[in-house]
C-alpha cells in the first residue's frame, strides 16, 4: 500500500500548487477566451468598445477572418497535443 502526502506539508510545496494551479487556470483561460471571440461577428471585433477593452488580445492580428483570428487557438491546441503525448504517451495504447 502507498501512502500519499498531502501537499500542505512544506512551504515550498504549497508554492508549487498554487504555481501549478495558476498555470492550468492560465491554459484553460486563453483558449476559451479565443473560443469566445471567435464565436463574435467579425464586425463586433472593430468596435472602438470592445478594442479598448480587449485590443491587447489583437495588436497583431488581422481581423479580416475567423481563420486568422483562430491561428492562436489552433496553435495552442496543436502545442497542448505535443505535451500530452510526450507526458502521457506511454499509457496510450494504440495496437
């Protein structure tokens, strides 16, 4: 039988959860933010309003199509199936 420390029992390892938890709250919060202006009309995307609000999102991209407002999306989607498969490639059973 294992046993299993909780992670509370240094200040060091606290630390690291709260790290780890700021990191996956950070990778599920930009891709579902993308998911969301994609799903905006494309002309929402031009407003003086939503530019001053969310225009830091979009300082380098062309808001001419949904296909080069998902480019960051695809990307990141792309690069997450890299990291899974090299973490948890081994105990996926394929043949």
């Amino acid at each position: 039988m294992v046993s299993r420390l909780a992670l509370t029992t240094t200040n060091g390892e606290v630390l690291s959860q709260m790290i780890g938890n700021f990191g996956l709250g950070i990778s599920l919060a930009f891709p579902v933010s993308q998911v969301y202006f994609l799903t905006k009309p494309i002309d929402d995307l031009s407003e003086p309003k939503f530019k001053s609000k969310f225009g830091y999102f979009f300082s380098d991209v062309r808001n001419i199509s949904k296909t080069s407002l998902a480019y960051s999306l695809v990307y990141m989607v792309r690069r997450f199936m890299f990291v899974a498969v090299s973490a948890w490639g081994d105990e996926i059973v394929i043949f």
